[in-house]
C-alpha cells in the first residue's frame, strides 16, 4: 500500500519546490471561502494541520495565536517563510497528524486543508483534532469528498488508484468522517470542480 505515512513524506519532500505553482492560485478562493465561514475572535489560539507551506496565512485575521504542523520538513520551511514574509508569528513544528503533541482542549479552532483526502487514515486525524479542540470549538475542512450519498463506482474507484499514487483519495466522504469523529457540521459548501471541493465548518 502505498498510501502511507512514510510515502506522503517523500512525495511531499519532492513536492515542496513547486506546490505552490502547482496549488496556490487554483485554491486561492476556496481557501478565502473556507476560513471566512469561521467566527473569528482576537486572540484564538489556532492550529493548521497539514499546513503545507502556509498557503493559508494571507487568509487569516491578525491577533491570533497560530501554530503549523506538517508531516513535511521541506514544506514547513516554506510555510516558516511565508510567514516572515507576511509579518506573521507562527510556531512551525514537524508533526503527524494522526499524532498531535499538544494537550486535550487546546486550541479554539483547527484546520484542515487538503489533508484528509491524503492521509492513509483520515480517522485518526479527526480523532486528535477532536481531542485538542476545546468544547464550542470549531474545525475547518476544505478537502475533495466524494457525495455522502453516493457509492463509489468502478470508474471512480479506477481513477482512484492514480489519484492515490499522485496525491490524494476521491473516494472518501466528508459526513461519515466528521460524525464518526464526534464532530456535527454546522455548514458545508461547494468550492470547486461542480462540488469535487467542499469547504465544512463543524463544531465539537
């Protein structure tokens, strides 16, 4: 299986010089969508799992307390200067997803951006989020989902398998994942490619 953590490593070490070329104007909008769904609060103390290189930053208020976490090296050397670029205070730490250092209740509000389609179990990552967000606390997702109600047909289980070896899983459902992880959706909006991207804020 190559869906793995230790093969969403390398490839996104080989990634990293050009994902921003590769992603960063296509999602502009979605990501502005996305975290503009959230109610935001001067001195929240956030945390962007996944963060990549940083492609959220320009999209979020000032005045709160922010920390990445990327399975990356590569990438969160580009988020780190990202953010000196923009002025931003962040804390960047190379972490799993699936294993978060940061104690129960933590944080106001997480996010998730392109990260649960890649990783080899979404659950897992829901979980931690789960854990570290405070009671009333709010999750961010912005992901490609496959609708809730739809099974997954043999031409879509076909592009999968290149999908998954390239980046990323068209066949997971966002509803199914959040709920199971003890989240409830407070809202859920198409972004991009008639519906393939949709941004969800869920609360705990």
């Amino acid at each position: 299986m190559l869906n793995t953590t230790a093969w969403n490593r390398f490839r996104y070490s080989a990634y990293a010089p050009l994902y921003d070329v590769m992603v960063a104007r296509a999602l502009r909008r979605p990501r502005r969508i996305a975290l503009g769904q959230i109610d935001w609060e001067p001195g929240m103390r956030v945390l962007l799992v996944g963060a990549g290189t940083g492609l959220d930053l320009p999209f979020l208020p000032r005045e709160l307390e922010i920390h990445l976490t990327d399975l990356t090296p590569a990438m969160l050397k580009r988020a780190n200067a990202r953010a000196e670029r923009y002025q931003r205070d962040v804390n960047c730490q190379v972490m799993d997803a699936s294993a978060l250092a940061f104690t129960d209740e933590h944080f106001d509000v997480v996010i998730m951006h392109l990260i649960l389609a890649v990783m080899p179990y979404p659950e897992r990552g829901l979980s931690e989020a789960y854990r570290v967000l405070k009671s009333g606390g709010q999750l961010c997702v912005l992901d490609k989902f496959q609708p809730d109600h739809q099974q997954t047909g043999s031409v879509r289980r076909a592009a999968n398998i290149v999908t998954s070896l390239i980046a990323t899983d068209i066949t997971r459902q966002a509803t199914p994942l959040l709920q199971q992880a003890g989240f409830y959706i407070r809202h859920d909006e198409p972004v991009l490619m008639n519906g393939l991207f949709r941004a969800l804020i869920a609360g705990k």
